[in-house]
C-alpha cells in the first residue's frame, strides 16, 4: 500500500537526527525525555524538531515506554450533575490546570449503571491510560476502587475513603470541622432551633458533615431535625419542606452543600419563612452562586479547584517523579504524605 501524501510529508526521527546532525538514538533519547544527552546536542535536536515541526508517534512511544501519558478522571455522578454542579466543573479545572502542566493529556469517565461500570473496567484493563483520579465516592461497597484495584493502575481518590483498607492515596476537606463551626455560628447569633439537610449517608463528605453539624450543636442536637438531601437544589427544597413540616419553628438552617441552601431558600419563602429574620441560613462550599444569592449566602468555604491540583500533584509526586512539580506558594506540598486535608473557612453574608 503506498504511503499517502501526509505520511510522506511527516517529519520523522531519521529526518530530526539529520537536521540536526546526530544520532537517530540521540533524537529518541531527547524526545522521550531522558537527560543523558549531553546538552548542546540536546538543543541542536530541539532546534531541528522545532524547525522540522515534528511531533513524537505517540503509540509507538507508549510501547516503548510502557506509558500513555494519560490520566483518567473517574466520576460515579450522573452526568446532569457533573455538568451542573460548580464543584465538579470546579474540581475539573483544578485537574485540566495540573495536567496540562504536566503535559499529559486527560480523559473522562462517567460511570452510573452496571453496564457503565463493565464498559470502564474493559477500557482501563486495555492500559490505555497510567493512573486514574476518582471523584465522588459512594459507600464502603462502591464498585469503583475495586475497578481501579483489578486494572491494576495507580489512583487518587478526592474525598476520604470509606474502605477501611483501602490503601490508596486521597485529598480531602476539613468537613467535619467545617460544618461544626457552621453549627457554631448559628448559635452564635441566637439560633436555639437549629436543624440540618444532610448530605448523603454513603458518603464521607456526607458523614463527616453531620457529625461536625452534632458537635457544634453538642446537647442541642436533636436527631428529628435532620432530613437528608442528594447535593441537590431540588434535593434541599424538599427536604426542608420535609422539616418544616415536623418542626415548624425552626430559626436556623445548616445545609450541606450550597445548591441545597439556595434549595432550602426557596422553600422558606414558599412556606411564608424570611431569611434571616425568621430562619438563618449556612450552606457548605461557596460556589460561584453563594455570593450572589438572595440574600448573599453565609457558607463554608472549600476550594474544589485546589482539590483539583492537589490530586493530580500527588499521583504525580507518587508515581511520576520524571516530571517536576512546579512550586506554588497557593498549593501546600506533597512530598512524603499519602493524603492531603485541606481547610475551610466561614464567610458570614447576610443569610445567617
């Protein structure tokens, strides 16, 4: 079969060793990263790779190094709300910054159904990729870390694991002091009736939310106060409909996430309830919407961009020391530790 116009026009290495008067060996060596090559040939081969415009055969480069540069983001979300919900876009980004940077490419993987869950397991058996980053797990049974075990590649998980053994890597918040300060506050500022739309159970964030939210209440706590939400609006809606439903003089609101205060919002004013005036409103994150909601909303802040960075610089401080992570005052290190907790902190606006 003969060559076509563009495989014959495609600069190779025999071409770049040409140009640049060296071994076809020294070019491999350069292009594939190795510092053994003495350094003014290896800027004769970067100039001629430059002026012949050649790109590295990224296949024939995965066999020779058993590597495809290429990071998988794993998430058991529903796609509406990995689309929807600021801490997911927010998180990717923070991963796309570190990876990019790192001049490795990302690919994304959605996994909810069964089916989801053989398709992502055939796909990372295949190695198409060298490491895995895994968001939003669910409950000590979730298939997914066992997925990311049998495929044998490395992975970071964005939240505490809820495996007891499951000896992996993670980055974490600072969630149940987050929400205990959040209880804090309410009571603060004269809440006495204070209930709270948990997140979800099978999560850490989750439990972790709801116990901050029993400790900073302490005695106060009463366990018919709580109703749980999915990390949703429509989810916190509901769910303080359910409460008020119970407990009708309620005067202060912790909810786990943002999206399901601006949720709850909604069904206090529905139900006739002011805010602040008659019930105080906290939420958790300060998403791009806390601050322009009505009125702006008091919450704890995370920073899921951060959370990002710092999954990707620990799978690469662990398993990628070819590439240097470049220091940044903003990103705390990672040298010497399997996980990362990161803080949190209350911004008091006008809902509470």
């Amino acid at each position: 079969m003969k060559a076509s116009s563009d495989d014959r026009a495609r600069p190779n290495l025999e071409a770049v060793a040409a140009r640049a008067g060296v071994s076809r060996a020294t070019v491999s060596r350069v292009v594939n990263g190795l510092t053994t090559v003495d350094p003014r040939l290896r800027a004769r081969v970067e100039k001629a790779v430059d002026e012949l415009g050649y790109v590295p055969n990224q296949a024939a480069r995965a066999l020779m190094t058993r590597r495809t540069n290429a990071v998988a983001l794993l998430v058991s979300e529903p796609d509406v709300r990995v689309f929807s919900d600021p801490f997911f876009s927010g998180i990717v980004r923070g991963v796309s910054q570190e990876i990019n940077a790192a001049g490795l490419q990302l690919v994304l993987l959605m996994a909810q159904t069964a089916q989801d869950l053989h398709g992502v397991e055939r796909f990372l058996k295949s190695a198409p990729v060298d490491g895995a980053l895994l968001i939003s797990e669910h409950a000590a049974d979730d298939p997914l870390p066992g997925v990311l075990v049998r495929s044998r590649i490395p992975f970071v998980i964005g939240g505490r694991p809820l495996q007891p053994d499951m000896a992996t890597s993670y980055v974490d918040y600072e969630n149940l002091d987050g929400a205990r300060i959040a209880a804090q506050h309410l009571v603060s500022i004269g809440r006495t009736v204070i209930g709270t739309v948990a997140a979800p159970q099978d999560m850490s964030a989750g439990i972790d939310r709801l116990q901050g939210f029993k400790k900073g209440l302490g005695r106060s706590f009463r366990a018919s106060r709580v109703e749980h939400g999915d990390f949703t609006q429509r989810s916190g809606d509901e769910a303080t409909t359910r409460l008020l439903e119970r407990v009708p003089d309620l005067d202060g609101l912790f909810a786990a996430s943002d999206l399901m205060a601006l949720g709850a919002i909604s069904a206090l004013r529905r139900s006739g309830r002011r805010v602040p005036e008659d019930v105080a409103v906290v939420g958790f994150d300060d998403n791009v919407l806390a601050a322009t909601a009505e009125p702006p909303l008091t919450t704890v802040r995370q920073d899921p961009v951060l959370q990002g960075r710092m999954m990707v610089r620990l799978y690469l401080a662990q398993h990628r020391p070819d590439i240097e992570l470049v220091a940044d005052e903003e990103v705390p290190s990672v040298t010497g530790v399997d996980h990362v907790i990161l803080p949190v902190t209350l911004v008091v606006r006008e809902s509470a």
